[in-house]
C-alpha cells in the first residue's frame, strides 16, 4: 500500500509540469490584469481629486469675479447717479439763472414802457388841455355853458380813448 | 469491487509506475488548467463569474505568500497557487464515483513534499549562503542533530498527513457503502466531510510548505 517506486519522480516531474504551464496560463495575466487595474483605479482617484480641486479652484476664482463685478457695477451706479444729480442740478441752476434773468428783462421793459407810457400821456395831456382850453376860450364864458362843455370833453374823452396807454 | 491498497503498475523503461495514480494526475491537472484556462481568457477590468472566483483564489494566495515570505517571495507564488490548486482538485476528484484521488498515494504525497523541502533547502543556501547553513548549528554545534531530525520529519510528516486523511477519507467511503445498501445518510454525510477534509488539508499543505518556505527564504531580523 505504500510502496515507493519511480511514480513519485513522475509526480515530481507532472507538478513542475503543472507550475509551469498555471504560471503561463493563469498567474501571469491575472497578476498582469491585477497590476494594470490597480494602476487605474489609483489613476481615476487621482483624477477625480484632481478635478474636485480644480472645480473648486474655478469656484472659487468665479466668486471673487463676481464679488469684484458687483463692487464695480455698484460704483458705476453710484457714478451715474452721482452725476445725474450734479447735472440735475446743474440744469436747475442754469434754469434759474435764466428765468432771473428773462424776469429781470422783463420788469427793466415793463418800466421802461411805463415811462414811455407816462411820456406819451403827459404830451397828450397837455395837448387835450390845449384844446380843452381852446374850446372854453372859443365859446362864450358862460358857467353853465363851461360845465356842459367839460363834461362833454371827458365823455368824448371816456368814448374816444385817446391813446392806447396800458395803465 | 474496488481492491483497497492493490495498486496496477506499469512497466516502463525498467521503471514501475502506478497507472491509476499517473491518470488521475493528469486528469487533476486537466481539470486545474482548464478552470484556469476558462476562467481567465478573456481577462476583465470588471471581473465577473468564473473570473472572480479563480481572481479572488490567486489573490488570496499571493497575499498569503508575500506575507510569509515578503516581497522576495514573489517569484514562488505561481509555484504556491499552483500547489493549493492541484491538491483541492486532487484531493476532490476521489470524491466522484469510479475516479480516485492521486494523493491517495504516497508517491504523489511525498513526491510533492519531497520537492517543497529541496527548494527551501536550495533557496535557503542560494539566498542566505553559509548563513543558512550555520543556522542548523546553532545555539551550540550539538544542536545539528535535533535539526536535522527536524529537517527529515519534515517531508515525512508533510507527506504522510495528506496522504493519510485522503486515503483513510476513501477508504471510509467504500467501507459505508459495503456495509450496507440502505446507509446513505452516512454515506452522503461522509462524503460532505471528506469534501471538507480534502479543502482543510489542501490548505495545511499550502501553508506549511509556505511556512517551510518562509524559514529560507525570508529575511531574518538579525
């Protein structure tokens, strides 16, 4: 049953045989398989790390962009506003200078107007008592006759509008 | 009836052979490339079925084979994946009917343990030099003797437990079967044991050939 015989150099050489082609045939490629997988897997992580901190770089680099847009477009407004008012302003001054100025214009015409005016009406005043007197000197001195003829010089005077005077 | 310790042999070139151990070899090592040779010809990143159970095998070897022998050790994992799975499938093929397992023989056994102890012994004094040699006389020169018993026990006692379990593991079955037609429950669970027994014992060959291994090929702390 346990007789020791030339089998057991058989065996000895069917292992090596057996070592040799598993070693070929299985161990190689799956070490192989194993090594390329294990390079990738290191790989997508390091990847992925990667990209997690580039996309947070990129974040990050955005909202400084639009903490630095909002500051600026709040200067611009504040800018525009600025100077809206200042030209608001500015306008109303102006507006103001020129209606002082067209009133002033105007009261220098109106009282240069009334002088004419008063001008005007003390010649014709006196022209009207030339010829209020004329008519008395003409006419018989009488006092009733005086009156009528005074009253109808100021109705005449009332009717005709001698002049055109605004006062 | 199957005759329990008669052995056919053959003659050849003045040499005798046990055919039935030499076939059974053979179909062993039919079946163990064949897995192999299935499971990994269309290799995946993504491993699926058969693919993963022979992956996860190799793996689990090869780590057990760098740990006990650090990262020297590397080139004698082919040689370690290659020992478990002989033996399991071997050990497994003298569970199916008409079939017998080749370490049933203590030519296969001894043959196996035989070539482990050479190449710990060769590697021993290739990687460590007079180094290995001085350490069988150590503490004192006198110890050469227990060492060398050791190192003869060795390959003997390597050989004779897987031979032992497996042959005993066979002969079980045929005797349950003899005894009597109606034991089947005994027969099914002795046969569920020996499928345990023949991966349990695999296993021990595997890791004591590696713990042998380890002994020359592992650096020492010194």
């Amino acid at each position: 049953m346990i007789d020791i015989n030339a089998t057991l150099i058989a065996q000895m050489l069917n292992f090596l045989v057996l070592v040799v082609l598993l070693r070929i045939f299985a161990y190689k490629p799956i070490v192989k398989m194993l090594k390329e997988r294990e390079e990738r897997i290191a790989g997508s992580i390091k990847k992925a790390d990667d990209d997690a901190a580039a996309a947070e770089a990129t974040l990050k680099q955005y909202q400084e962009q639009l903490a630095g847009a909002r500051v600026k477009a709040q200067e611009i407004i504040d800018k525009a506003e600025k100077r809206t008012r200042e030209d608001h302003e500015a306008s109303m001054q102006t507006t103001k200078a020129e209606i002082d100025q067209m009133k002033h214009a105007a009261q220098l015409e109106i009282q240069r107007e009334r002088a004419l005016a008063v001008e005007k009406l003390k010649g014709q005043v006196a022209a009207l008592s030339i010829a209020a007197a004329e008519k008395i000197v003409s006419k018989n001195i009488d006092a009733a006759e005086n009156e009528a003829l005074i009253k109808e010089f100021i109705d005449q005077l009332d009717k005709d509008k001698i002049g055109d005077l605004p006062c | 009836m199957h005759e329990i310790g008669v052995r056919e042999t053959v003659q050849f070139a003045g040499l005798t052979f046990n055919w039935e151990t030499l076939v059974m070899t053979w179909i062993s090592m039919a079946i163990v490339l064949l897995i192999a040779i299935l499971a990994t010809r269309n290799l995946k990143m993504v491993p699926t079925g058969a693919q993963n159970i022979v992956e996860g095998l190799i793996v689990w070897l090869r780590e057990q084979t760098l740990t006990s022998l650090g990262p020297k050790g590397e080139f004698l994992c082919p040689l370690i994946v290659t020992l478990f799975l002989f033996l399991i499938v071997a050990n497994w093929l003298g569970l199916v009917p008409t079939m017998a397992s080749p370490t049933n023989d203590l030519n296969t056994t001894l043959g196996l343990a035989l070539f482990i102890i050479v190449m710990v012994h060769t590697l021993g004094v290739y990687m460590k030099g007079m180094h290995y040699i001085k350490h069988f006389f150590q503490p004192f020169p006198i110890f050469v003797i227990i060492n060398v018993i050791e190192e003869i026990a060795k390959p003997i006692t390597l050989a004779f437990r897987l031979f032992g379990n497996i042959l005993a593991g066979e002969i079980l079955i045929i005797i349950l079967l003899m005894l009597a037609k109606w034991a089947i429950l005994p027969s099914v669970a002795w046969l569920a044991f020996s499928l345990f027994i023949g991966g349990v014992q695999a296993f021990i060959f595997t890791s004591l050939s590696l713990a042998y291994l380890a002994n020359a090929v592992k650096d020492s702390e010194e």
